[in-house]
C-alpha cells in the first residue's frame, strides 16, 4: 500500500507540473499499479 501511496504522490507532482510532462509516465505508473493490485488481490 506504501509502494502505491509513493506512485500515487508522484502522479500529483507530475500532475503539478504540468500535463505534458504527465501522459507517459502517469500511463506507466498507473498500469503498474493496477498490475501490482491485482497480484495482492490474487495472493489473497
């Protein structure tokens, strides 16, 4: 939940500075986190 808290606070920064800068990364960010939520979910 941390690791998805810390992805999470960098997407706002990404966001903060400024929207071109956030498609690429926030893409990537976000598929690892939902990646990363189903394999907990799976491990339950």
């Amino acid at each position: 939940m941390s690791k998805f808290s810390r992805d999470l606070s960098e997407i706002t920064k990404l966001h903060r500075s400024g929207p071109e800068n956030v498609s690429a990364q926030y893409k990537w960010i976000y598929k690892k986190a939902v990646l990363t939520k189903k394999v907990s979910e799976n491990k339950i």
